[in-house]
C-alpha cells in the first residue's frame, strides 16, 4: 500500500504543478486575457474566464471574505481527503482523492493569488457549449468518476470476493 499512495501523492503533485503550469502559459505566454479566444480546433477555444465562484460559476463571490471562504473550504476539504486516502486500503479510492485534491489545490491557490480562479478550456460543438474549465476542474471530475466508480461496482466487487474467501474458509 506505500507504493499506492506515493503514487497517489505523486499524482495529486503533478496534477498541482500542470494545473498551475497551464495557467501561468495561458496568462503570461499566450496572454488571453489581452489577445481574446484563440481557437484550437472547430471544438476547443482558449479563453479567459475568471471563476470568482464554485463549479459551472455558482455562488459567485465578490468580497473577500466570500473568497477566502472558498479557499478555507477548498483547503479543508484537501485535508478531509488527505486524510482518507492515508486511510483506505482500496486503490481507486487513494487515486481519486488525489486527483480531487490537486485540483481542490490548484483551485484554491488561484483564489489566493488572483481572487478567482483562472478557466480557459471552452469545449463546443455547434451552439451548444460546455463550461470552461481548467486542468483541477478536469482532475476534480475525473477523481469525482473515480470516486463514483467505486462506490457503485467497486465496493459490490470487493463485498462479493470477501464472501467468497469465507466460503473457501469453511469448506
């Protein structure tokens, strides 16, 4: 189990570092915030949106105090995972947590230095539009999955191999 959750905390490292890597090249490389969209293909914009709320733009905050609430919330919740990916033996569990907690990070630091968090990725097709993201948007969702996964198959899978060990061990 070490060897997973070095993987796991290596993980929530990497996806910290791209998250904030992709930022910094999207505001001071490509500067959208001055140049506007930039198209990548007929389904991916680059675009600048500051996030001065949660996910899809809810409960947007202006004042600091609603900020730094959402940073607080942000930073308790990474160690609320933290500590449950030290805790559970089971792998799917540690990976999504960590993914959940490198983008709860990434998001949060943001908030600290910009006041919002930095979105760009606008997915498209036609006139339909999804919300723009980031790379800790992306890795919330995925340790989301990852996290639903198992609850709804994983937990059933490890259930029916425990019963199996006990009726091997009565025979």
């Amino acid at each position: 189990m070490r060897g997973a959750r070095l993987t796991a905390l290596t993980l929530t490292a990497l996806i910290f570092i791209l998250d904030q890597a992709s930022k910094l090249y999207v505001l001071y490389i490509l500067e959208l915030e001055f140049r506007g969209p930039l198209t990548i293909n007929p389904y991916i914009d680059l675009i600048l949106v500051w996030n001065r709320g949660i996910s899809y733009g809810l409960f947007q905050q202006h004042a600091d105090w609603g900020r730094y609430g959402l940073v607080l919330l942000s930073v308790g919740a990474a160690i609320g995972l933290t500590i449950w990916l030290f805790r559970t033996p089971v792998k799917t569990i540690m990976f999504g947590t960590s993914l959940l907690i490198g983008g709860a990070l990434g998001n949060a630091l943001d908030r600290i230095l910009y006041g919002a968090v930095v979105d760009f990725v606008l997915l498209h097709w036609q006139e339909w539009q999804w919300y723009v993201f980031n790379v800790a948007d992306a890795a919330i969702v995925a340790g989301v999955l990852l996290l639903l996964y198992d609850s709804l198959l994983g937990e059933s899978k490890r259930m029916h191999a425990a019963g199996n060990l006990h009726t091997t061990d009565r025979t």
